[in-house]
C-alpha cells in the first residue's frame, strides 16, 4: 500500500503566518503498478479575503503501468471536497483510463 498526501497551507501575505492548514491524504494498492501524480503541490491562488472564498485546483493521478491496474483512494479532510474519491486505472496498453483528473476545492 503507498500513502501519499497534498498539504493546502493559506498563508497571510503580510505575517507570513498559516491561516488555515489542510492535508489531503490518497492511499493506492499497488504491486507493480506505478502511481504518479501530475504535481507536488496544488497552486489555489491568493486571496485578499478570507472566509467566504472557495479555493479550487485540481491534480492528475496516472498508472503509468502497462499493464497492471491500480486501484486509488483520495481522502479528503473535513472541509475539503474531491471530485473523484477513488478507482481503478487500467495499464496504459489496455487503452483509455490510465489517468484521472482529481478536482480539489475548499472553503476558508
């Protein structure tokens, strides 16, 4: 099993300080699967305000296995919303579906 996790930290522009911190956590069964993700860290922008604003990005989760599926599970803190919780991918030469597109959005 690989664990591997996004953290979302709001920072004060000003202070430099965390305002609100959030860890994103995804769980895969693998054998020889191979799990990537399209980045190390999400981008959700800045923000003047804070409290009503929905902070959204998204990542990509690819089975860069040819063959072999890889089963994925993305759980989200309370608060943070995911437009797919989990699956499988099937190998790249099985055709279509060896990677997903995971939308992540948070109010603060």
């Amino acid at each position: 099993e690989l664990v591997v996790g996004i953290t979302v930290d709001v920072v004060d522009k000003t202070t430099k300080e965390s305002i609100v911190q959030k860890s994103l956590q995804m769980k895969g069964r693998i054998g020889k699967s191979v799990l990537r993700l399209s980045s190390d860290f999400l981008d959700l922008g800045t923000s003047q305000a804070v409290g009503h604003k929905t902070f959204t990005s998204s990542f990509v989760i690819s089975n860069h296995s040819d063959f072999l599926p890889l089963r994925y599970a993305v759980m989200p803190p309370p608060g943070v919303s995911v437009s797919v919780a989990g699956g499988e991918l099937e190998g790249r030469k099985k055709g279509e579906g060896s990677s997903v597109t995971v939308s992540v959005s948070f109010k603060c």
